[in-house]
C-alpha cells in the first residue's frame, strides 16, 4: 500500500518543503507563473487547489491578486502561515476533488503536477468538477502537469532515473496497466545515509485531461510548453493547459 497523501504531506516534509530562491522556488520559476495568472485572473479572485506552504500563492497575492487556497495538509498551512496570515490567503483544510470554498472564482489552478497526487481516473474527473463548481461561466481552469516519460522506459523494466545532481538521485517505478508512478527521491551527503521520500502517482496523457475537462464542461483554451507560452510538441517533457468553463 501507497502511503497516504496525509502521511506523505507531514511535519518533516513540510519543514523541508520550502528552497528559497533555488529549484521550485527560484525566480525563473516563480517569476513566469505568477506573471501568466495574474494575466489569466483579469483582475478577479482566484482559487489554489492543494496550496502548500504558498510557493506560487504568496507572490500572486503580493501582485494584488485575491487569493484563496485549499489544502489537505495541516502542516504545510502551519508552514504558508509563517509567510501570510488568514486574511490575506485564507484556506480550507480538505481535498482538491470534493472540498468547497465560499465564492466564485474567475480561475482555478494546479500547479507542479499536483492533479496526479490524486490516484484514479474517478478522483480527477471529480477535481475537473469541483473547479467547475468554483467557477463563474467563461471562467479558467489551469493545470501544469508533466508528460508520461513511457518512451524512454525499456522494454521490460519498471525503474526509470528521472533526475541526477549533486546529493540527489530521483527514480521513478511505472505501473502502465494503473498509470500509477511512485516517484523516489533520494538526498545523501558525504556519509553512507540517505534520505529518502516517495510520493505516489496516477500519471495522465494530455488527451485523457482533455476528455476529463469535457466531461466536467470545460474547453481547451490553450497548452503550451511551459509558463512563458513555449510551443507544445511530442518533445515536451510537460504542458501549461488552460480550460474554459462553457456556458450552461
């Protein structure tokens, strides 16, 4: 059995959450993102499924964007709550597929693949839904969510090294009859222990998200390859997909 997303999502990981400045935080990240929602919001609030400790909320609401925030991690809101106070990014502890805020919403938005977090086809197209819920017609739905690396598994294996750096190795392990990934990510030094975090998967094709959107009463607006509008090709290792919420 998977760990829960509960028992992933706890004190130790969100203590270690946060990279100012580097990685997911870096400003060549942040900077793009925060620049395409706060285009993309028009003005009008927006609301985070699965917020964490406020990587991209923080800097939206700093840009004067209204920002509301779902979360199912108590410890990573105790973490966003060391950056902003209630008032300024309230959020309500549940799941991104079924949790309901007050309000409606001119976008919703996933960043970082977190629709994935969410483990069968069932619970996605409910998060479709709920993002649906949340918004006015002709509102957005957002999603930045990376592309299955299948191609580059070999035949019969299951383990694929996904990234390498200095004091970390990722591998991620593919069940392709579930489209279910656990990802392994491996931190050392200089000694002989690692630290190691897992997270498990349900990886999604961009034309499944896509049936997933109609089913929910969305359109595809957009995909690009990443944040700044980068062209969308067989070669893209993830996309930025942009749905409209039809009328009726």
């Amino acid at each position: 059995m998977p760990p829960s997303q509960e028992e992933i999502w706890d004190q130790e990981t969100a203590r270690n959450y946060d990279s100012p400045g580097t990685g997911r935080f870096a400003p060549e990240v942040i900077d793009p993102t925060v620049s395409r929602l706060t285009a993309l919001a028009d003005g009008g609030p927006v609301l985070e499924f699965a917020i964490g400790t406020g990587r991209v909320a923080v800097p939206l609401a700093q840009r004067g964007v209204p920002v509301t925030g779902i979360e199912l991690s108590r410890p990573m809101i105790e973490q966003l709550r060391t950056k902003v106070d209630e008032d300024t990014i309230p959020v309500t502890v549940g799941d991104m597929a079924t949790t309901t805020v007050p309000g409606t919403f001119r976008l919703v938005y996933l960043v970082d693949n977190t629709i994935s977090n969410l483990l069968t086809q069932a619970e996605q197209v409910t998060c479709f839904r709920n993002a649906a819920r949340h918004l006015a017609p002709g509102g957005r739905f957002v999603i930045e969510l990376w592309v299955p690396e299948l191609r580059k598994l070999p035949p019969g294996q299951q383990a694929m090294v996904c990234n390498t750096e200095s004091g970390y190795i990722g591998l991620d392990t593919y069940d392709p009859v579930r489209q279910h990934v656990v990802s392994h990510h491996f931190r050392f030094g200089e000694g002989r222990e690692a630290h190691l975090f897992r997270s498990p998967h349900r990886y999604i094709w961009p034309a499944e998200l896509d049936l997933m959107a109609e089913l929910a009463g969305f359109e595809l607006e957009s995909r690009h390859a990443d944040w700044t509008g980068g062209e969308f090709t067989a070669e893209s290792p993830s996309h930025v997909s942009v749905y409209r919420l039809l009328p009726g």
